[in-house]
C-alpha cells in the first residue's frame, strides 16, 4: 500500500481501515493496530525528517514547545467531520514518534458495547461514586462516552466532564454539557474537581483518578450529592477497591474504607479482546453492584470475599470477569487463549471447563 507520506492520508486510511491505532516510529513503516494486531504499511520506515514532518502537521507550536521541553504531549483534534484522534507525541532515541488513538465520531449503545441493562439503571442514580477500571486500551473512554451520552439524551441535568485530553465531543442534548481539559481549561484534575463543586453540577466525570488529591476529591463530590464516574487502570472489583484505599497514607484508610462503603454505587471493570468470529474486538466485562453485603466488606476491609459476592449476585445485575469471558469462549466469540491471559483466575476456569466436560 504505497502511500506518499502525508499526514491527512495517513489518517484518512485509519477511517477508511477502522484501525483503531496508528504508530509513526523512526526506521519502521506507518503501522495500523486492526482488530489488536500490528499491519505495517507497505512504504518503507520513516527516518527521522518523515516523523518530524508528520508531526508538525498536526501539532500547535505551543505543543512543539512541550515536546522539545519535557520529551513528549497528549492533545485531541478532530479530523473533519469523519472523527478525532488523541494523539501522543514523544522523543525516543532522540527523534520524534508519535501514537494516534481513533475516536469514532459514533458513540455505541451499551447494548452494542455488551452492557447488561442493570448498569444502564445505575446511571440514573442521584449521587454516588461509578468506577470504570481495566489497563489501558481496554475501551474504559469508549465506555465511559456511552454512560455520559445516555444521561445526555436521558435525563435533564449539568455534566461536566475533567479529560486529559478530551476524546470524546458531547454537544448539548437535554443536558448542558462543560468539557474542561486539563492543561488547557485547568491546571490539574484535583483543580477542576474542586472548582467544579462551585458550578452546580449533577454529574462529573473525572477522566483520570491519578493521584491521592483527586481521589479524595471524587469521593468527597459522590458524599456531597453528586453522580460521580472515574476511571482506574486496575483490573477487578476487589483489586480496585484495594488500590483506591492504598493510595491513602495508613492513618486516613480506615476513614477512606468508611467513605467508600457509602459513595461506591458500582465498579465496571473491563478487557478488550480479538474476536475470533469475525473481525473486530469484544469487551470482557466483571460488574459488581454495592449491596449492603458488599457496603460491610468494605467498610471492614474484607475486599478478598467481594469476588463471591460477585458470583452470588446475578440479580443485582452482577457477574465475575471470569464468568463472563468463560461464556465468550463457550459461545465461540473469543479463543482460548484469549480467555486464559485475560482471566482473574485462569487455574479455576481451567478446572470448571474440565468438571463441564
């Protein structure tokens, strides 16, 4: 696929292809991530006046500032009308690279994401604390821009959202919609969280909870009235839970566990896989629902019988990551392997399996 190496087709054949990432690296061709995998193009690698070049075209001054002083920038743009793209530039061996993250203009249903309806009814909730978790690349924006979305159609209220950059555009709908990037709109995410309680919001979403002020600043909002959602890159109910209590200095985690047992409405903990059907990727979802089971475990850092709670809990709309994969791969959708690497517990499901049989 020879391609003169300019940047508007680069991104067009990202569109055309429905990649979901293109990578720009010194001594490696344009390479498309489709469906989880690496295609290279065919025009041979890039030296280093082709990636300085390609990132011009797409990069204020202001961010070319930032890559020469701190070796690397995140920011969004739109592409036309056809999508946007978050981008991260960095200096590797001395030259530029750069990553582009697709971003359909096309917000997807929760059903077409894989959602069970019982989440859809925890976006209705007046106040509270919704946790999306999974490592990066999992779909947690994509998920995340569906919630906001349905709320924005649905319910009539201010959603202010705090993004590092921003992917997704929400125009009004029934709601009024205050998008604030951080480096851009506001200095930090601990800033924005706390200016935001003085703005009269219904909604936050707190695109990154990174570090221990802004933690504390979501879980203070959820207390206060507020629907709150964050993200973590962990991978589980329990671990997330863990993580959120760990990052509190010894003396505040019993406090933290107290707050928690009350503000956390729900943890939706996600991985994104190759399909192995058709072309394109599933989502592998682990859901937990806060009980007054789930509300005790906490509280008294029991987070190592949540996962139980999880399997006992299908009425409440809840299901193990492992259930939820082990039925992906029953249902011929994922492979085996895919359902191995990705599983909480693989030995067990390996057991499960067998005793089926």
């Amino acid at each position: 696929m020879a391609l003169n190496l300019d940047m508007n087709d680069l991104l067009q054949l990202v569109i055309d292809e429905g990649a979901s990432d293109l990578h720009i690296s010194v001594g490696a061709p344009p390479t498309l991530r489709m469906g989880g995998r690496m295609e290279q193009l065919d025009t041979g690698p890039l030296k280093a006046d082709d990636t300085e070049v390609l990132m011009q075209a797409i990069t204020s001054e202001g961010n070319q500032q930032k890559v020469r002083r701190d070796g690397g920038c995140d920011f969004g743009f739109a592409f036309g009308d056809q999508g946007r793209f978050r981008v991260s530039v960095l200096k590797q061996k001395g030259s530029i690279g750069m990553v582009l993250r697709s971003i359909p203009n096309d917000l997807l249903t929760l059903e077409k994401i894989g959602l069970p309806t019982s989440v859809k009814d925890l976006l209705f909730r007046p106040r509270g604390l919704i946790l999306v978790t999974g490592p990066t690349g999992s779909g947690k924006s994509t998920t995340l821009a569906s919630m906001v979305n349905v709320i924005n159609i649905e319910r009539e209220c201010h959603v202010i959202t705090i993004e590092d950059p921003i992917e997704f555009y929400h125009p009004h709908k029934r709601c009024i919609m205050t998008q604030r990037e951080v480096g851009v709109d506001v200095p930090s995410f601990g800033e924005a969280l706390k200016r935001a309680l003085r703005q009269d919001p219904d909604v936050i979403l707190v695109g990154e909870m990174r570090d221990l002020e802004t933690i504390e600043a979501a879980v203070t909002a959820a207390e206060t009235g507020h629907l709150v959602f964050g993200t973590l890159h962990t991978t589980g109910a329990a671990p997330t839970i863990d993580r959120i209590v760990d990052a509190f200095p010894t003396d505040q985690q019993e406090q933290i566990r107290t707050q928690l047992s009350v503000s956390l409405v729900a943890v939706v903990s996600q991985v994104l896989m190759p399909r192995k059907d058709k072309p394109g990727r599933i989502a592998g979802f682990e859901i937990m629902v806060s009980t007054p089971s789930i509300k005790a475990l906490i509280r008294d850092a029991k987070t190592y019988r949540i996962t139980s709670d999880i399997q006992t809990g299908a009425k409440y709309g809840m299901n193990t990551l492992d259930s939820h994969l082990t039925a992906l791969y029953e249902q011929g959708v994922i492979s085996y392997g895919e359902m191995i690497t990705k599983a909480q517990d693989a030995q067990g499901i390996i057991e499960k399996l067998k005793a089926g049989k």
